[in-house]
C-alpha cells in the first residue's frame, strides 16, 4: 500500500512552510499515518532527525525506503516527552500534528470510523486498548452518554439519542455501525442526516480514544520540547480541536484566559504565526474532501527566560 492509497495529506505545502525546516533540525510528526508529510519532511533534512508517532499498527508498512534519519516510534503522542528522552532527545526544532483520522481508517468499513460502511462499532485508534465504540454504546449509563454526545458532538437532542440508545440495547446489543444508525437516524433534521450521524460518530471516537485530552497532553509537552523559536504546526478538523489549539497559542490556557506579568506581557509559552488559522484552497478542496473542513494554526516558541 502506497502513502497515496492510505492518506493524501492536506495542505502539504503550508504545513512544510509553517515548519521553517532547517537542514540539520530535528522535527517531528505526531501523526505519522500515511507518511505524506513525513516523507515531505525529509526532502529538507540533510543531517537533521525526523522522528514520527503512530499507534496504528497500519501505519508501519508505510515507513519503507525513509531511511536513517527516521524513526517510527509506535506510541500515542500525548507521550511524546517521554519517548524522545528514551531516544536521547531532549530538544526539537518543529512538532507536526495532522489530527482526526486518515482516509485509510474510515475506509476501512471494519475499523468502524465511518457512516458509510457496515462494521464493527470499533473507532479504536489504538487496536490493543480495551474500550471500544460498542462498550460506549452498550455499557454506558445514559447520563454518560447524554454528556458524550452534548460534549464531544456538540448535539442539542444528546438526551433522546442516549435515551433510544439504552432503550433498544435492553432487548439486543447495538454492534455494528449500520446498527447505531438504525438506532438514531430518526433524530437528524430534514435533509441533515449525514451531518448529524458524522456528529454522533465524532462524539463516540473522541470518547473511545481521549482524544481532546490527548491533544492537550501534546500541547503542554510542546511547549516543554520545544527550542526557542521552534515551530508547532497542528491541524484541526473541528471546533472542539481548533478551539484548544487556539486558546493554547494564544495564552497559554485551554479556556483561552489571559494571564500577564508585571510589566502587562502576555505569559505563554507560543506566539501565533497569524490570528486566523490557515485553510485549503478551492482547487484541494476538490481534490481532496477531507480539507474542507481543516483549520491549519502555526505557533513560534518564546523564550522560557
């Protein structure tokens, strides 16, 4: 399988930029998948090291012919401290984050990502972790699931879906996708059903992989591994994720509060690039559909002193 299969990766030329790769640099990509933007990566190291995370066991068979310079750490990245010191890495010059999930695992109807396929309720990124969609789905109280799809899917009607879902799990086991949509498509508005099943399914794997507070788990080691002037690039495909990216680079804050010294400097540990987040051109858009809804944001690490 050719990167090209796995996962066209979105606005490549702006992340590279945002990137400011220096030759003899050592930068990372969180977000291996495919390798698109790690293989780019590499055409502009000469003696630098490029290190990529990945929890997908998928993701390994693309890492054919990166050579010496590379790494694959088989990890999730809100451990990304940790697992660069095991590699003697103390300090980077870029972190790379291309965050949701690649083309690869929603077409693969099996892995359970997408309403478009019949599949086990799976949405695990991590194929050894223990909970799954279907526990979500079929182990959780209803207050919990009410406060999953009111959370993480931002869905004002989160109390009838959570409702339907505990009524008809009493009698049989909600399972496959094909299911859980049979379950709760009586609830999306007029001509907004694919919308609102995409909302559920978001809300279901953010909870099943941890996903917002492993983005913050990134973003506070960013700052940590980050030499002064380094660049953290991240991607977002939704609010909930742009929103933390925002306000971290902003002030250093998750709910975006400011905080400032004594002499009124704002104290955080990154500048932003710009003020609005970058976002695909028409002519990718068309090309590729998942850059749609993609928000690109470039943070400058500030000195520590």
């Amino acid at each position: 399988m050719v990167a090209s299969e796995y996962h066209v990766p979105v606005m490549l030329k702006e992340c590279i930029e945002g990137l400011d790769i220096k030759p003899d640099g050592v930068y990372v990509d969180v977000t291996f998948g495919g390798g698109g933007h790690t293989r780019e990566m590499l055409k502009y190291l000469e003696r630098g090291k490029l290190f990529a995370f990945d929890q997908d066991p998928d993701a390994k068979r693309n890492t054919e012919g990166l050579g010496e310079q590379f790494t694959l750490i088989e990890a999730n990245f809100r451990f990304l401290k940790k697992y660069l010191r095991l590699h003697g890495i103390k300090k980077v010059d870029g972190i790379l984050a291309d965050l949701g999930i690649s083309s690869h695992q929603i077409d693969e109807g099996a892995r359970g990502f997408s309403i478009r396929f019949d599949g086990e309720l799976d949405m695990r990124m991590d194929q050894e972790a223990e909970k799954s969609a279907k526990v979500v789905v079929n182990e959780y109280s209803e207050e919990e699931l009410v406060q999953v799809f009111r959370l993480y899917g931002e869905l004002r009607n989160a109390r009838q879906i959570a409702q339907e879902i505990v009524k008809v799990r009493a009698s049989k086991a909600i399972e496959t996708t094909t299911e859980l949509v049979d379950v709760i498509r009586k609830f999306a508005k007029r001509n907004a059903e694919n919308k609102f099943l995409a909302l559920v399914f978001q809300a279901l794997r953010i909870e099943v992989n941890d996903e917002l507070e492993v983005l913050k788990d990134l973003l506070e080691q960013s700052s940590e591994v980050l030499n002064e002037n380094g660049r953290l690039v991240v991607m977002s495909y939704h609010s909930l994720e742009d929103r933390l990216v925002k306000n971290y680079l902003k002030s250093g804050k998750f709910e975006g509060e400011v905080e400032k010294d004594f002499y009124g400097n704002l104290i955080r540990p990154f500048k932003p690039l710009k003020s609005k987040p970058l976002v695909a051109s028409m002519d990718e858009i068309a090309l590729n559909n998942r850059a749609r809804s993609a928000k690109l944001r470039i943070g400058i690490k500030l000195s520590t002193q």
